[in-house]
C-alpha cells in the first residue's frame, strides 16, 4: 500500500479487516481464507459496508485490501493519528455527548490497533446513539481482537438485529463461531442468514460462501 492509500484510510478509514486463515480436514484438506472487510464510505463517515469478496453489489472503486502495516507503517500512522486523536480529545472533553466524534475517536484507534481504547470510544458512542449497525460491528471486531469472542458476538447479534440486513455482521458473526467458539452449526446458521441477505456472497479464493456452507454440512454429516 503506497503513502497516498495509507493517508487516505487514516481521514476516511476506507479498509480494516478481521483475517482467519483456516484449515479444515474434510476428508480432504482445503484451506480458506476468510477474510471481512469493513470499508468506509466518503460521504458517510464511520460507515461500514461488507467483505470485498462479496462482489454480488460491490461498489465502484473499492480499493483492495491490504494485507497489514509493518511496524514503519505503524509508526507512520501513529505519527498522522496523534494530532487527529488530541482535536478529538479536546472536542469531547467540551462536547462529551457528541456521538460521532466518539466514533472518530474509535475509528483512529482501530487504526493503531488500540483495541481497548477503540472499544471505549464506541461503547461511549452507542450509549447517545445505541441503534449504529455500523459502530457495532467495529465494536465486535474490536471485542474480537481483544481475545473478547463472546462480547464480539453479541455486537454483532446487536447490529444485525438492528439491521437484518447487514451483511458484514453476519459474515463475522459467523467466523467467530467457527474459528473462535469451534461451533460449526452457528457459524452455517449466521452464513445463511447473509446468503438471504446477499446468495452471491463470496470469500477470498474464489469461492461463495453457499460453497462454504455445503462443504462443512458435509462434514457435519460424517
């Protein structure tokens, strides 16, 4: 990722990710990356949409993933978030009850990889505005990366009960249960749920997720 696409996901957090990579014996060994994407839209910040291997309505001009930052890289955006996160800080302490400045806040933080910090922001967010599928579902991904799997599910369950169909809080609903939780049933369960949301769902390596699905009911069956 070049310096331009890196300042530009810092103003408007265009990719962050949860990534598994998983190898599953079923019979025969496959390995799947499952990868979900949250991409931010310009006009709407702190918006969140779905993977990038969902392609079925993938919008234009999605930039692809990168696959993390380096510690430069780290350094560099620590570097370009520091004066970003002491405005916020002192927009807060004057304004404590400004929702969106709590999910800025949140969102510099999930850039540095501020787990604890990020999920503070968010949670202060969703107590003034407690209905964003959006902040959820970084909330969960943060719950996630902090070894908190349970509480990273019921974010998600959160954002998809307030948004059926938000489909990157089901696909990660669905890692969590199978990667995390080793529970095959919830994960097909949250995986069908985003198939009624969107049938062409896709994941990296070119297959769909309703591939996904069937290769592990087969397993089940076994």
């Amino acid at each position: 990722m070049n310096q331009t696409a890196k300042k530009e996901n810092m103003v408007t957090r265009q990719t962050f990710y949860i990534s598994i990579l998983t190898s599953l014996t079923l019979g025969f060994l496959i390995g799947t990356a499952y990868t979900s994407f949250k991409l931010a839209d310009s006009r709407q910040p702190g918006k969140r949409h779905m993977p990038p291997a969902m392609m079925g309505n993938m919008p234009k001009g999605t930039p692809a993933p990168g696959k993390g930052a380096g510690v430069a890289q780290k350094q560099d955006l620590a570097a370009m978030a520091d004066p970003h996160i002491r405005k916020l800080q002192g927009i807060l302490k004057e304004h404590p009850d400004n929702a969106q400045a709590w999910v800025e806040l949140g969102n510099a933080f999930f850039d540095l990889d501020r787990f604890e910090d990020a999920i503070n922001a968010y949670e202060k967010s969703l107590s003034i505005q407690p209905d964003n599928p959006h902040v959820l579902t970084d909330l969960g991904v943060m719950y996630r990366r902090n070894n908190e799997s349970e509480k990273a599910l019921d974010a998600f369950s959160r954002a998809v009960a307030v948004d059926p169909g938000f489909e990157s809080a089901w696909f990660n609903k669905g890692v969590v249960y199978m990667h995390d939780l080793n529970d095959i049933a919830k994960a097909i369960d949250a995986w069908e749920q985003l198939l009624k949301v969107n049938p062409t769902a896709g994941i990296n390596g070119g297959k769909r997720v309703s591939e996904l699905i069937e290769t592990l009911k087969k397993s089940q069956a076994r």
